[in-house]
C-alpha cells in the first residue's frame, strides 16, 4: 500500500502549500495579499496582456481578477492603457513605484527556496527543477487519447 506521503500528488501540493505559507510569512511587511503579488509577478512576465488573458493565466474569475486591480490601480502599482485598436480592451502595465516592490518579492522568494532547499546539493536541486519541468511539459502536453481523437477527426 503506498504511503499517502509518499504520493506524488500529494507531495507536490503540501510542498507547494508550505513554500507559499513560508514566503507569505516573510511577505507580511510589504503590505500586500498573496493574491495581489502573485498578479505583479505574473504581470511582470506577461506585462501588455488584457485582464481577460491575465485571468487565464491565473486561472481566477475575471470579477476577481477586477477587484484585485482595482487594489493595485488605487495603490499606485499597476495602470490599464487603452488598446491602440480595441477600444474594449484595456492593457495592463506595472508602474514605477510597482518594480522596487516586485524586487522585494523576488528577493523573498529567494530566500524561501534557498531555505526549502537547505542541505540539498546544487545537482540534486537543478535534477528536481529538471524532473519537474519535463513533469509539467509532459501534463500540457495534449493527452495521448487526446492526440488520438485529433488524428482520427484533423
């Protein structure tokens, strides 16, 4: 019988769980949600894209993605540009005063997985991060019976 702890489903939820429960401890002084840093860490990487696609990619309701906006507008951290030819469409950006914030985050997500990772050597850590993203490739991947139906009706 396996061990619930040794289940892969279960390991990389508590895993995950901790490490966000870790970094929000350390992240209390900034003065923001989880929710609202995760959304100027994504917006970082994606900065331009509309809320429609940023609510995508964080996988929230577009209302709540709204809210959380509205929040990070009001504080000063985001602004939304008009589309230059979709007047509906509104682009989101990170402001000035929005990078020296996202620097702290990073530099606290930093010292989160250098203390997940302590007494773990550099070859073990980079051989997981490399399982996990062939892990990850291989579940947005279209499943095989997926890829099957594509080819019978493509």
């Amino acid at each position: 019988m396996d061990r619930p702890d040794h289940n892969l489903g279960f390991l990389l939820h508590d895993t995950a769980r901790l490490l966000r429960k870790r970094f929000e401890q350390k992240a209390r002084a900034i003065g923001l949600t989880r929710a609202q840093w995760q959304v100027m860490a994504t917006l970082a990487r994606n900065e331009g894209l509309h809320q429609g696609a940023l609510a995508d990619i964080l996988e929230i309701e577009p209302i709540t993605l709204v809210r959380i906006l509205d929040r990070l507008q009001a504080a000063g951290l985001i602004e939304r540009r008009l589309h230059a030819t979709d007047r509906r469409l509104r682009l989101l950006h990170l402001t000035d005063a929005a990078h020296p914030i996202l620097a702290q985050i990073q530099e606290i997500g930093r010292q989160t997985r250098e203390e997940a990772f302590a007494g773990i050597p550099a070859e073990e850590r980079e051989r997981l991060l490399h399982i996990l993203l062939a892990t990850r490739a291989n579940l947005t991947a279209p499943a095989p019976e997926e890829a099957g139906e594509e080819a019978r009706h493509g």
